[in-house]
C-alpha cells in the first residue's frame, strides 16, 4: 500500500508561490512562540492523568511508573521546591530501538523540497527561486523549508498555505517518519494534526492531518501507538486533544482501519456520538478494539454486537480472542449454538465469566485440553469448587499454571503446598503479571495474612479490578474507596469513624505499617471507650518500629488529648514513649519532650523498647529539655527519666573529650546528686 501511494507522491507546487506573500511580521510573530516551544519552555507533552478504568485483561499496557519503596506516599512537611523548566520526555520503544538525536535548530536544522526530501545543496539557485523554495523565514536565502517552519505555516489563517504546510508535513513523515521524529516531536505533531480541524480548515486540510496520523500509527510496533511513547494511555493530554475529532477519525476507517485504533483510545474523553456508520463495518481487530472501548464507555449494545458478529463471521484466532473479551466485560452469555463450534481456547474465554458452570459441564472435557491456559484454568476452578472436577482433573489443570487466583483456588482445594511471587516493582511489572497479583490477593483472602499488604497494596492497580475492591471491602469494609493503587493513609483514615466492632481488621493491618497510619485512632469521639483496644495495639507494635513512623503533623490530636486529661491513662503513656523513638523524626521527638518536661514526673510506667535506650540522640534541644527536666524534678523509676539518662550517658561516651561532650557534662553537673551520680554512673 505504501509503495503505491510513495509513486503518487508528487507535490504541486502552484499553491506554494502563495508563501512567498505571507506578512513578514505574522511570521516573526508565529516563530517567536515556536523558538519557545524548542527550547524547552512550553511544555511538549504533559505526563498522563490519572487513569481511566482499564478491565483487567485488557491489551495495552500503562505507562512505565516504578513504584518506588514501599509504594506509599511520604507524609511529610510540605516544602515548595525550586521552579525548574519542564524536561522534554524521552521517546522510547520506537522501531529498532534508534536513539532520538538532539533536535537541530536554525542555521543546522535540515531543510526539505515540497517533495519531502533533504534539499542537497544549502546554496540558492535559479530553480529554486522560480518554484517557490524562498520565502521569509530565519534564512531566505536557503531554499526549502525547516519542520519548525511549516509548523508555523500550518497555523496561517490562509487555508491554502495551511494546506501546503500539511501536504509538505505529510510528505516528510512518508520519506522517513524516524530519522526525523524528533523534529517532529518539538514542534508538538499531535497540535498541528488536532489543529486541522479547527477553522479556517478545508476537507484537503483534514485528509492530510489524518493521513499523517496513520503513518506514524504504523512506524511503531504497538498499533495502539500514536507517537512518540509505546502507548497513549487514556486521561492523558493527548487523549483529550483529539477526544473533540473522534468520530472523524473514526469515519475515516476506510481509508485505513488502523484508525479505529486510534479512536478507540481518544474515545474515553468523547462524547458519545452516532456510530451506525461502522454497524457493518468489515470484521477486523481494529474494529473490535474499536468495539470493547465503546463497549467500557458508553457503547455496550454496540460492543455486543460487534462481538457476536465476529464469533459467527470470522475464523481468524486472533479476531476471536478480541469478541471474547469484549463480550466478557459485562458477561454477555453466549449461546451454546456458538459455543460450540468455537475452538477450546475460545470457549475458555467465554465460559471463564460464567456464574452456574454446572450449565456447560458438557465443555470441561475440551476446557481441560487447553489447560494450563489461565481462562482454562479460570473456568476449571469454578468446576472444582462446585465439585465437577475429582483431585486427577485438579491435579491435571494446575500442572504447569502460573500463579493466579484459580490457581489459588485448585491448590487449596488440593491441600498441596506452593510459594507466592516476589511483588512487582513497577507498574510495567505489575501490569505483566497483573495475574499473579490477583493470585495474592486470593492468598490473602483465604489466608488474612495482614503482612503482605504493604507490598501487596502498591500493586493494586485499577487493571487488577476486581479483585483490588474484594481486598478492600471484605478486609476493611470500605465500599467508597476507588483510588488506585490504593494509598493507606486513606484507607485508615476510615479507622476514625468506623464502629468499634470493625476496628480489629484496621489493627492488625496496621502493625505492619508506619504509626502515623494509627495515630489518626486519636481523633475519634468514644476514645476514652477504646483504651484498652489501643493499649493491646502498643503492647504488639513492632521492637523497633519503622523507619519515618510519625511526623509531627500526625501527633496533633494526640499532643492534645495527652495534654491535657489523658496524660495519667497507661495507653496515652505508651503512644508517648513510642514518639520518642528515633525511628521517627527531630522534631515529634522535641515536640513529646517538650511535653514531658512538664508531665514526666506522673508517668507511672516503665515501658522497655529496644529503638529508645541503644540511638544517640545529637539534637541539642532535646538534650537541653532533658536537663531542665533534672532540675525541675527529682529522679524517678519511670519510662521518661530512664530513656532520657540513657540517652544522656549515651551521648557523654560518644563524645567524650570533646568540647560539645564538656558542655554536656557541666550543665549536667548543674543538677541535684540524685542526677549526677545516675549520669556519671552511665557516661563512665
């Protein structure tokens, strides 16, 4: 097909002459704002919104984001960074994996003929003149014109010289799209395609902008692929560009379905609009992609029916496997007419969604061939647990499975014993083995092992629906929670408010997690009811806790409380003693013994922690309050008194014969015989 349109691609160059007229100052004016653009301070392409909903085995891939960590956010003090220039993005997974060149400008930028092609020579010649290669850009005396030039061009309100700025567009991206995708990729290709629609236009004008889209859609490997990144995930800003054009790209399917692919991405930011025109469109996998993103969004009579068309007309597998998902979103049922006649992996696709498997048990025997296939295995593990399968067909199905929640499911059933995955640590990797992901959430499920979940959360993206909301809802009981992958803070941000019979859940989880998601325990209004409850919870915190535990914005209600008539209830002392764990930060610890300069002498216990008797603390303030602490009170066998001596005696050796440890040590002196001879006994 290309080689037939590269002969037909000569340019006419009578509406070029119409350049060589263009007001001189509209041109500095558009090449002022494109400069600007190169140089990096408009943004070229903003990174992807939160994403929309994506079914779990849906084929495009997200954008790579690792998770970093934990996976959590840090809750720290917010501080307002240095305003740096946004970074142009790099273009990555193109063909052949080229490596994107810096982008010439000006006097080096490469400069093209109406055909598209590098003008050889940068000299002026009397051909060049009488064709129209001269006009008044950056070098009127270079022939031929620069990409960032024709970008400027393609904004005329001249419809003619729009016109020949896309032709000539268009014609570069035919000569070769990759060696001058970066050029390309500055002058922001994807607004100048958008920008076609807009008026002054022409139906010209249109076909060339489109026409341009599809030849980068076919330069690389995913057809799900606009430019320059491996995909286009949907709530991105290049989704919302083209949303307002979607059905004109997708009427343009003739011209080459491959743009249906392109609408089925944009169409998530769409309006719904009239499709009738594709309702006997000819059966392809552009169409049935097409067909399962209206089919997500507003279009499910449409889908289905795609759908089902495709599993009666079409015998090609991979058509096949595509009706199947679609018709699986909304578990559209089949009838057994189709089914049967569908080959074995097919109907493992269908019939995996099914709610009464007993219905279509006369299908395990053709299922079972296809297994370990995981929708094989998916239907199968409804058959075990509805007792159609004997241990030999168990056995037989999860020989050679990966790890997923049927898997789970036939395993346990089994009673054999199987190890679970190391977590994924970006959310390519999640996306990848989004499978096994399910299969630990089935794991935790079945088991409540609340350690996993600090690893296990982070995964939980929206393409492991739905098995993220049964974790979250059977766990916690939380229905509201949509955010993925789901940030803790916000998941125990409910312990506030939930009955009290609810709470256990929210405890044992929160052993595994820094304090500052239980600290929030605080806030709730029958506190003085749940002393006991939070008492047992500090009694099991990890010996030493986590690293960053507190901030001192998660301490306020309890700074509160604790102040002012809590200070004498064992619970309130424990938290207490805990925030002065050097896990956490200078000043939650500055903060509580601020506090306790007042309050140490009514403590009435002696609580023992590993992360408060072995750190060295070398906050000055600190080190001061407990000073004025000694001289405030007299010595008595309680947590503060014993913690801060240690950390006293600690300091003095650490610093011995220093002038800072002298310092220390005199002020320490200052205080009554009971102190210095516990002091001297330690630093000794």
């Amino acid at each position: 097909m290309f080689r037939e349109q590269k002969q037909s691609a000569s340019v006419p160059t009578r509406s070029w002459k119409a350049i060589k007229t263009l007001n001189a100052n509209t041109i500095k004016k558009f090449e002022t704002k494109i400069k600007r653009q190169i140089k990096g301070n408009l943004p070229i392409m903003e990174s992807p919104l939160v994403t929309g909903s994506i079914i779990e085995r849906e084929s495009r891939p997200p954008p790579r984001k690792l998770v970093t960590g934990s996976g959590f956010p840090e809750r720290k003090k917010v501080e307002v960074p240095a305003v740096k220039p946004k970074v142009v993005p790099k273009v990555e997974e193109i063909v052949e994996e080229e490596r994107i060149p810096p982008v010439p400008v000006g006097n080096k930028a490469p400069r093209f003929d109406f055909q598209g092609k590098i003008m050889s020579s940068a000299e002026a010649t009397q051909r060049t003149i009488d064709i129209g290669l001269h006009h008044h850009g950056d070098n009127p005396e270079k022939p031929g014109y620069a990409i960032y030039e024709l970008s400027i061009l393609s904004r005329s309100r001249n419809i003619s010289q729009r016109a020949g700025a896309y032709e000539m567009i268009r014609n570069i991206v035919f000569q070769d799209p990759l060696k001058h995708i970066a050029e390309l990729q500055q002058v922001q290709i994807h607004y100048i395609c958008v920008n076609a629609f807009n008026p002054p236009s022409s139906i010209t004008i249109k076909s060339y902008a489109l026409e341009i889209m599809q030849l980068l859609c076919t330069t690389y490997r995913n057809p799900l692929s606009l430019y320059p990144y491996p995909a286009i995930p949907p709530g991105s800003t290049l989704t919302f560009d083209f949303a307002c054009v979607a059905r004109d790209i997708a009427f343009c399917y003739e011209f080459d379905n491959r743009l249906l692919d392109i609408a089925s991405i944009i169409i998530v930011a769409s309006k719904p609009f009239d499709i009738g025109f594709l309702e006997n469109a000819p059966v392809s996998l552009p169409l049935l992609h097409f067909a399962r993103s209206v089919h997500i969004n507003w279009g499910i009579q449409f889908g289905n029916k795609q759908a089902l068309r495709a599993l009666s007309e079409s015998k090609d597998i991979e058509i096949l496997k595509e009706a199947a998902v679609v018709l699986s979103f909304h578990q559209t049922k089949v009838s057994k007419e189709i089914i049967s006649i569908l080959p074995s992996c097919i109907k493992a696709m269908l019939l995996c969604k099914v709610d009464d498997c007993t219905e279509y048990k006369e299908y395990i025997n053709d299922v079972l061939g296809v297994s370990p296939d995981p929708y094989a295995v998916d239907f199968l593990s409804k058959c075990a647990t509805s007792g159609l399968l004997d241990e030999i067909d168990m056995k037989r199905c999860i020989s050679g499975a990966s790890f997923s929640a049927p898997y789970v499911v036939i395993a346990e059933q089994l009673e054999v014993q199987y190890s679970i995955p190391e977590y994924p640590k970006s959310e390519e990797e999640c996306w990848e083995r989004r499978g096994e992901i399910c299969g630990m959430v089935q794991y935790f499920l079945l088991h409540y092992d609340f350690s996993m979940l600090p690893k296990l959360l982070p995964c939980l993206f929206s393409f492991t629906n739905p098995s993220a909301d049964a974790l979250i809802q059977s766990t916690f009981g939380i229905l509201s929670l949509k955010e993925r992958p789901p940030n803790p803070y916000k998941i125990f941000s409910f312990i506030e408010s939930v009955p009290q019979s609810d709470l256990d859940s929210f405890l044992k989880a929160a052993k595994y997690f820094p304090l500052s998601y239980f600290s929030i325990i605080f806030r709730r209004k029958d506190i003085h009811d749940i002393i006991s409850i939070i008492e047992s919870f500090i009694d099991t915190y990890p010996d030493p806790m986590p690293a960053n535990s507190l901030t001192i914005e998660d301490i306020n209600a309890f700074i509160e409380l604790f102040s002012f008539d809590s200070y004498d209830i064992p619970a309130f002392q424990k938290f207490a003693i805990l925030c002065l764990s050097q896990q956490n930060e200078v000043e939650v610890r500055h903060t509580i013994w601020l506090k306790l300069q007042e309050l140490a002498h009514v403590f009435d216990i002696d609580y023992s922690r590993q992360d408060l008797f072995e750190p060295i603390e070398d906050d000055m303030d600190i080190l001061n309050s407990f000073l004025e602490m000694y001289r405030k009170f007299e010595y008595k066998n309680t947590a503060p008194f014993n913690i801060s001596l240690k950390i006293v005696g600690n300091y003095l050796k650490e610093h011995k014969g220093e002038h800072i440890g002298k310092y220390v040590l005199e002020n320490a002196m200052q205080t009554t015989n009971d102190w210095k001879d516990r002091i001297l006994k330690l630093c000794c």
